[in-house]
C-alpha cells in the first residue's frame, strides 16, 4: 500500500516492471524508517526542550512556546528520502531517460508532511508536554457553567 502511495506507477514506462518493483519496496521501507527516526528525533528533542523551560514570573506564561520550533525539522527525513530515491534510481535505471525528480519531490513531500503530523501529534500527548504548559480551555469553562447552575 505504501508503494501505491508513493509510487502511482513507473516514471517510464519502458522500465522492467521487476525490477520496478523491487525499487518501488526499497524507498518505501527506507521511508518508512525515515518517517519513524525523524518523527523520534523531533519528538525527543521537543520534550527535552520542553521540560527544561520553567515559569519564573508571571510574563512567563505569555512569551511564545519555544519548544514547538523543533517541528521545523520535518522536511530533513522527506529531503533524506528525496535524496536516497534518486541515488537508487540512477543506480538501478541507468539507462534510463527520465529523470526522477517528480517522484523525489512526491516522495520527500509526504514524507516531511507526513513526520511533521505525526511529529506533533505526539508532542500533544500528556506524557511528553509537561502539564504546566498544556492548554486546557475547557476546563475552567465546565466549572463556571456548573456553578451558574447550583445558585
């Protein structure tokens, strides 16, 4: 399925559809180890990052949250990924007369999209962003509707 993603079919139509795919099953288990180590990096130094801020006064609560900077290290794994599927096309299609920067651009596109979503959806979880940095609007507002209700 992650071929079919990646690769919607051969950049020329003239390649052995063999050795096709076995380059099509290559650069997609190597993105997939891309997606996984970047979206672990990220994540790592966001919560190191994270847990070393701390509140000293009040105007602390209102400067920006820096840690979230770290998310800007997406596009690294989908350029990695770009990058390794044009060094294994030319290995593999020499021959070849059509370049593979299309599918490197499609490639390393989801990639980085696809580790930046991944990368902050897990910096959202409980146990990576301390609890005194989460935003729970919420909250405060189901407390003041059930006092207006009990008076």
């Amino acid at each position: 399925m992650m071929s079919r993603l990646l690769f919607p079919g051969p950049f020329d139509p003239e390649l052995p559809l063999e050795t096709w795919a076995q380059f099509t099953e290559t650069v997609s288990a190597w993105a997939v180890l891309l997606l996984i180590a970047g979206t672990a990096v990220i994540v790592i130094l966001y919560a190191i990052h994270a847990r070393t801020l701390r509140i000293r006064r009040p105007q602390d609560l209102f400067q920006p949250y820096t840690p979230l900077r770290w998310l800007f290290l997406s596009p690294l794994p989908g350029l990695a990924a770009a990058l390794l599927l044009t060094a294994e096309y030319a290995r593999r299609f020499p021959e070849s007369n059509v370049p593979a920067t299309l599918g490197a651009l499609r490639v390393g596109g989801l990639l980085a999209v696809g580790t930046l979503l991944c990368a902050y959806v897990l910096c959202c979880l409980p146990m990576v962003t301390p609890t005194r940095f989460r935003y729970r609007p919420i909250g405060p507002l189901l407390r003041s509707r059930g006092r207006g209700e009990d008076a």
